[in-house]
C-alpha cells in the first residue's frame, strides 16, 4: 500500500484547497469536485463530509474506494478507507481540526457525531 511522503504530508497540513472527487458508478469517471477540509495526523491524510455518511461523495467513496484529490495546487489518484471505531483516532483528528480551522465557526459542527462517523483516510494509489 502507498504511503504518502513526509514532505508532502507536511504540504497537506497547512494547505487549505482540497477538492474530492470520488469515482461515480461507472468507476471510471470522477464525480465533481467537492471542496472539503482536510488534515493530517501522523503521517495520515483524513477528510470528513459535513453532512455524515448522506453525504454523495462519502457515499461515492466508499462505493468506488478510489478517486482523486485536488491539493495544493495539485491532482492525485487516491483510494479511501472508511475510518471507524477507533475512539483514540477519532480524538486526534478532532483536535486535528480544532488546530487547522479553530479560527472558523464551522469547526464545531465538524466535531459532531454525523461528520465523525463520515471519517476517511485518502491514501496515494
């Protein structure tokens, strides 16, 4: 399994530009680009959808498990793992979210249950 590089994870951590686009149906074509907060926890990439697992995209990407990413000026084909259950991960992402948009009032509703259980790792494919 791919892992991102130390560099590009430090790039990842402050930027703020991410646009997902899980696979549709077809497999093939990506889905439009859906701006999204992202953060990284050790040496992990993780997104959460705002409106918990209803979201389309979370539903795409957990159908398809691959897609791309915009990030930093940047596309790259990715794969996604749903994250859940683990209550020590979940704590180091919210406070992941606190650090990075702690300055918006949106950081609050991202911190919930629905957004939590709609946790996802984006690894390189």
């Amino acid at each position: 399994m791919e892992k991102w590089t130390a560099s590009r994870l430090q790039v990842f951590a402050v930027a703020d530009d991410m646009r997902i686009s899980p696979f549709y149906s077809d497999g093939k074509t990506y889905g439009t680009p859906t701006w999204i907060w992202s953060v990284v926890v050790g040496d992990h990439l993780y997104v959460r959808a705002w409106n918990g697992q209803r979201s389309s995209w979370y539903q795409s990407a957990i159908n398809q498990r691959a897609g791309r990413i915009y990030l930093n000026g940047c596309n790259f084909k990715v794969n996604f793992c749903p994250v859940q259950g683990n209550v020590e991960l979940t704590v180091k992402i919210d406070a992941a979210y606190r650090q990075k948009y702690g300055h918006s009032a949106y950081v609050q509703p991202m911190l919930q249950a629905g957004p939590q259980s709609a946790t996802i790792e984006i690894l390189p494919a």
